[in-house]
C-alpha cells in the first residue's frame, strides 16, 4: 500500500508537538505569552475547537501513524522478527534519551517532569523501562516518552492477536477496545492501593492507535465497511468513557480533536504532492522520533537563556533550530546506525553456504 503522505502527517505532529510544549510553558508555567499562540488559539482552539494548547492533536496523529503503519508488518512478519525490529527502532534513541535526561538532573541542569529535585540510582534505572510512570508518586525524568508505553502495549497486543489478525483481522481493535474499558473500569473502582492510574491514560491513548489500524485494515480491503464502522464505534466508545471519569488530561475536547485528526490522516496519508517530498518535510519526518524524545530536555534552557536578549519570538526560532540540531545527533549516532546493527545482525537473512560438488576424473 502506498501511503505517500504520511511524511506530510509526521511533520505536523512535529510541529503540534512542539507548539504544545512551548504554549504550556510560556503561558501556564511562566504566565506570559506570545503572538503564534494568540494566533493559534484563535484559529485552531477558538475556530476549530482542538484542544487547548493543541494538546493532544500530535500525539493522536503519531499514534494514529503507528498504528495504520504497523498493522502491515504485524500480520506478514512472524513475532520474533516484529518485535525486534520494533525495538531496533525505538530501544537505542530512548536509552541514550533518558542516559542523558538522568545526567542533566543529576547535574542539576534540568528537573524532573514529576517535580522531584532528583532522583535515585533505582528510580533512575527503572526509567530505562518505563517504571516510573508506575510509581505512586510518579518519578519522571521524562515526560514525552510515556506514549512509547501505548506504542510497546499495541505491539503486544497484536502480537499475541496475530492469527486474529490474519483471520478475523477486525476482532483486534474490537477486543481491544473492550480491554480498554476494562482497565478503565478497574482504575475507576479498585482503590488504592491497588489502582494503577497510568493504565488509565494508556487505555485512553490506545484507540488512536487502533483507530490508524481499522484504517489499514480497511484500506486493505481485509474486513467490510460494515465491520469498519463497527470497529470505529467501539474506540468512540472508549474516548467517551475516558472523557466521562476524566482519566485524560485532554479534557472534554478530545474526542473532538481525535475525529479531526482521524480525518487529516484519512485525507493526508495518500496525498502525493510536491509539499509531501519537500526537502523540510523528509527532514522532519525521518528525524520526528529524535526531535520527539529530545525535545523537552534542551527547550527550556534554551529559551530561558536566550529571552532576555533576543525576545520571545527569536528565542522560540532559536528553540526550534536547537531541538533540531540535537535531534541530528541523536538520529545520526544513535537511531540509524543502532537499527541497522540490530537489524544486520537479528534480521538478515542467513546466507545460504553453497554445496561443493566433488570433481570427476576426465579421461586423458
């Protein structure tokens, strides 16, 4: 299937990344302010009615892509082999990201996006797996990374519902969902201490994943519209459910904001114009997972540093082009070279040793 466009959906969910950090910390972690978000609220918060600070607009189009993406190779690849590649693609650049997000509050240099001072040498290691996050309170050296616990969950998910997928491929997103509303449910009535509230927020994010999948399945012609439509109804469910007992910070707009960037990928992903093959717009996109995981480590200091001298609006040019340029090293030490030593040495084929036929005499 040829999906042209989806580099074009990886540059604006960059971009609403990236405008989402800067809009909370100028406006509810500094109380100031700044014309591109007086203008974006108008136009998109106001006009359209995503949410506030465009909050979840990046996220669902990312985890949307992952799952319309994904789907392919989780039906034609054996387990084994998905899941490693999987892990080539995303273990290598989040180690050294939080390696480096450890050192800097360590060095005092930056905090945790959980409001300790420090951490200690355990907490620190259960960051390289996502513990944080479990932890009551929450110890994250962090933040952003907490979709790759959707991401990693969706990848279990289709691989223990493979023959699902290959035989009755809509029951996945449908058990899906219904798992989903589970979690929710058990975090609603359970209490604590046996609640897991970040099960919660994984089970709210988990339908704009399935949602990218029902659209490939769909595309592929794998299941009817019939069972499309049955499937599209049962996520809507779950984002009610998650709106209703306020389990996301998204807030009542977020199933609002998830049909319009259903639809934006829907109508963008096949798109093949001149924008889509943009020099700017390959950069961003193969560099997207990079300037995701950094991002929030080097923006702040930057801008902090460079405000008083140049003024918002070339401190936030002067952002952007940081965040860039650290995302440049990580992809091109890390991210690239890792997966490809990964993939070489688990995913190539064997070569096959060539059978050495025994010379025959010749007669003289």
């Amino acid at each position: 299937m040829d999906l042209p466009g989806v580099d074009v959906v990886r540059f604006v969910a960059v971009a609403a990344v990236l405008y989402s950090h800067i809009a909370f910390y100028l406006v509810d972690d500094l109380g100031t302010g700044w014309w591109g978000i007086d203008l974006t609220y108008e136009v998109l918060v106001k006009g359209a009615g995503l949410n506030q600070h465009l909050s979840s607009v990046g996220v669902s189009a990312f985890m949307m892509l992952t799952g319309l993406l994904v789907t392919r190779s989780a039906i034609r690849q054996d387990r084994g082999k998905f899941l490693i590649a999987r892990a080539a693609r995303l273990l290598p650049a989040f180690w050294v990201s939080i390696l480096a997000a450890v050192a800097l509050v360590w060095l005092g240099i930056n905090g945790t996006f959980s409001g300790h001072a420090t951490v200690s040498v355990s907490e620190a290691f259960l960051s390289f797996f996502l513990g944080g996050f479990f932890l009551k309170p929450q110890v994250i050296v962090l933040g952003v990374v907490w979709t790759l616990a959707a991401q990693i969950s969706f990848y279990l998910w289709c691989v223990a519902g493979r023959s699902l997928l290959r035989t009755a491929p809509v029951a996945v997103p449908m058990l899906g969902a219904v798992l989903c509303m589970l979690v929710l449910l058990y975090n609603l009535y359970v209490p604590e201490p046996y609640s897991v509230p970040f099960l919660s927020k994984v089970a709210s994010t988990l339908p704009t994943l399935f949602l990218g999948q029902i659209v490939y399945l769909r595309w592929a012609g794998l299941i009817s519209v019939r069972a499309f439509l049955a499937a599209l109804f049962a996520q809507v469910s779950v984002i009610v459910m998650a709106t209703d007992i306020n389990v996301y910070w998204s807030g009542s707009r977020y199933l609002w904001t998830v049909i319009v960037i259903f639809a934006a990928v829907v109508l963008v992903a096949r798109y093949d114009g001149r924008f889509a093959h943009s020099p700017a717009v390959v950069w961003v996109a193969t560099r997207s997972y990079c300037i995701y995981l950094t991002h929030t480590l080097v923006m702040y200091r930057i801008y902090e540093n460079t405000v008083g001298i140049a003024g918002t609006t070339v401190a936030i040019a002067l952002v952007l082009i940081g965040c860039g340029l650290v995302a440049e090293v990580l992809y091109r030490t890390v991210e690239v070279p890792a997966a490809q030593w990964i993939k070489n040495r688990w995913l190539a084929p064997k070569p096959v040793a060539s059978v050495q036929r025994p010379a025959t005499a010749t007669r003289a």
